[in-house]
C-alpha cells in the first residue's frame, strides 16, 4: 500500500535560494512545454520529449530533470482530459469546460517538481538529501520529521515531489508499506464494523448510539466552526488593508488543518474500535456523490467542503497497518432498507434521523440502521472476495 509522508526541509540561506530558483526553472520549462503541448496531437511524454528535450536543455535543466518536468506535463493534461471526460467542467461546449479546454495549462513559478533517484538521494541515518539543483547538486540538505515519519521512510520507494509552501521546502515522499495479506478464511473478523457516512453526523458506526453521538462527529459543531471561520475571513476580505491580508495569510489553510485533524481523530476512534472488537471495517464509497445526489443549496456547500474521500483513506491505511480487513461498499438504498428484514421503501424514511419500516415495524435511528446494512454488505464482498481464493489454499469444508 502507497502513502506520502511529508517531510520538512531546513535548508541553509544558501540551499534555500538554489532550490527557490531550481522551482523556478522547472516551471518555466513546465510552461514552455505546456503550449506545445496544448496544441499537440499526441501528448504522451516519449512523444513530448522528442520536441523539447533539446530546449529544455538549452534553458539550464540536466538530462533527468527534463525528463522530469516533460512527464509532469504530460500527467497534467491526462489529468485535465479526464475531468473534462467525467463532466467535471459542465457539458462539451459550457463555458467552464470551454475555459478550461481551451488554453495551455499554466504552472506557477513555485509550483511542486518531482524527482526520481536519480535527481534525489536519501541519508535517512543522517536526517539529510542530496539533490540537483540548477546551481549544481545540493548535499547535505537537512530535514527533520517525527519518529514514525523516519520509520516510514525505510520504506520509501518511488518519486519525491518537492513542494514550497507558506515560506517553507517540503518533499512529498512516497513509500511503500507493502501489500496486505491475502484474504483467507482464517482471517475472516468476529464480525463487521459498518460506518455510515453523511452530512448532519460524518460517521456513524454500527457500535454507536446516534442518539449520544459524539460532538466530536457532529456535523453541526463541525459547520459552526467552520461558518465561524467563513464569518471571519468575510470580514477581513471587506477591511482589504495590509493588516488584514496578513491575518488572511496566516489563516487560508486552517480550515483545511481543522478538517484534516477532526479526519485523523475520526479514522483513528473507528480503527481503534475495530481492533478492540476483532471486527473488520466496512466503509461506504461516496466517489461521485456530487452528481448522485440533489440537495439543497445550504447541504451542498455542507457536502462539497467535507473531505469524505481523506476520511475513507485514513481509515483504510491505518485499519491495514492493524492488520484489519476493509471493504468499500456502494451505499446504494442502504439509508431506505430496513436492516431487521430487507425491506426496501423510500418512506421507510421519513425524516433525516428517523428510520421506521413499514413492513416489519422496526423503528431507530437511520444513520445507525444505514451502517447496519453497510456491515451486513461488507460481510458479503468480503466472503465474496474469498470466494476467487485458489482452491489449494482454501482448506475444504463438508456441505
């Protein structure tokens, strides 16, 4: 299994103007291959490269390097081509998806550059990186980070991005923590962990009593902080004076650090619950739910601003570094069937949180009864799963 650990570097006043020029550079090639690209036919990198190598070279970037930023453009436009495919940017021939198409994409001068081994080397025991630089190979540049950040780099396999951010150099390492293990029946959990995830509470598990639910995973707390942030940076965007565009500054990532820290406390609590209970982990897949659903406009904004996607995430890769099985189901009716009997009604559901059956009469909380009904499906994809295990390694069992 794939993951970024984001490392700090403390480069000295030296290093740090070589690698704030090296960015430049990069994206200034980034650019110049971009309007050829724009306009190019085929815009696979090998392709690419044929025409701009030689430019590139001639503007101050060493063979890799060029390499480098020819495949970053070429995995851009992929990218723009596949949001454009997927309707992302309206309808063919909107003005958004005319905007979007219709120009080179354009990278900022310190925007992010990948660097393979060749580019960049590591001496994890000495807490330094050698890397090309356009002033020449920078050694000895130093990066701190935390003890299991350290660990984690053992197993770094894969590019490292570079990336300059509020006045500091950061490198996005990726490493591998390997694969786990094969699903076979002497895995199989006590039993399974359904999360249902949603607007008005971000998750309910099957082991949860929505009626006591945490504030923590309230999603009204969650909006009030946030609307409590909305309300300020409103404020000082209308003041418009220096001091006030410092305060913006300082704040524009908090919200983001707030969502992504109240995710970790989340994923955290539900994996923790899981290894307690031996259970494995059943969470709903809300890819695409932005064009599944039709909601008001205040639950859009609601839905839309929520990284449901980061949550999922933290949840898998840390429910695999314990050794728990996770299955991704699709929530499909799974809010409208009753979990006692599989009755399926659209009026089973008659306000947000009540949940009331109208063939077997079983009444609850709806968010809980939805995760009930994603625990029973993780339970079937996982058997199903187990099913494609080579009869060899299935031990036999009578009928």
């Amino acid at each position: 299994m794939k993951r970024v650990v984001v490392i700090k570097l403390t480069p000295t006043p030296g290093q740090f103007v070589a690698l704030k020029a090296t960015l430049a550079l990069c994206n200034t090639g980034a650019n110049m291959v971009s309007r050829l690209a724009h306009t190019a036919t085929d815009r696979r990198p090998f392709a690419l490269q044929k025409h701009v190598y030689a430019h590139l070279k001639a503007l101050g970037l060493s063979a890799q390097p060029a390499i480098r930023v020819i495949k970053k453009v070429a995995d851009a436009y992929a990218t723009r081509q596949a949001n454009l495919n997927s309707g992302n940017y309206g309808r063919p021939g909107s003005k958004r998806y005319t905007n979007v198409s219709g120009k080179p994409i354009a990278f900022r001068e310190a925007a992010g550059q990948p660097f393979d081994d060749r580019c960049l080397s590591w001496q994890i025991d000495q807490s330094t990186v050698s890397i090309w630089s356009s002033a020449g190979r920078l050694r000895g540049v130093g990066f701190v980070c935390a003890p299991w950040q350290l660990k984690l780099l053992t197993a770094r396999k894969g590019e490292s991005d570079l990336v300059f951010r509020d006045g500091h150099f950061y490198l996005h390492a990726t490493v591998d923590t390997g694969t786990p293990p094969p699903l076979v029946p002497a895995d199989d959990p006590t039993g399974w962990l359904g999360v249902d995830l949603g607007i008005v509470n971000l998750a309910v598990t099957t082991a949860d009593d929505p009626t006591d639910l945490d504030v923590r995973w309230s999603h009204g707390a969650v909006t009030g902080h946030r609307k409590r942030n909305q309300t300020l940076r409103t404020a000082l965007q209308k003041v418009g004076t220096k001091s006030a565009k410092r305060k913006l500054k300082k704040r524009r990532r908090k919200e983001t650090r707030y969502a992504t820290d109240i995710n970790h406390q989340l994923s955290k609590t539900i994996v923790a619950q899981a290894q307690r209970t031996g259970q494995g982990i059943a969470v709903e897949d809300l890819s695409r739910i932005r064009d599944r659903v039709r909601l008001g406009r205040a639950q859009r904004q609601q839905l839309h601003s929520w990284a449901f996607a980061q949550l999922r995430d933290q949840i898998t890769y840390k429910a695999h570094a314990a050794g728990l099985p996770v299955q991704v189901i699709n929530p499909r009716n799974t809010s409208k069937t009753c979990h006692h009997c599989g009755h399926y009604d659209p009026a089973n559901r008659p306000s947000q949180a009540l949940f009331r059956c109208h063939d077997c009469g079983w009444t609850g909380h709806a968010d809980h009864n939805a995760a009930l009904n994603i625990a029973a499906l993780g339970h079937q994809s996982y058997r199903a799963a187990q099913s494609t295990v080579p009869k060899a390694a299935t031990p036999l069992t009578a009928s």
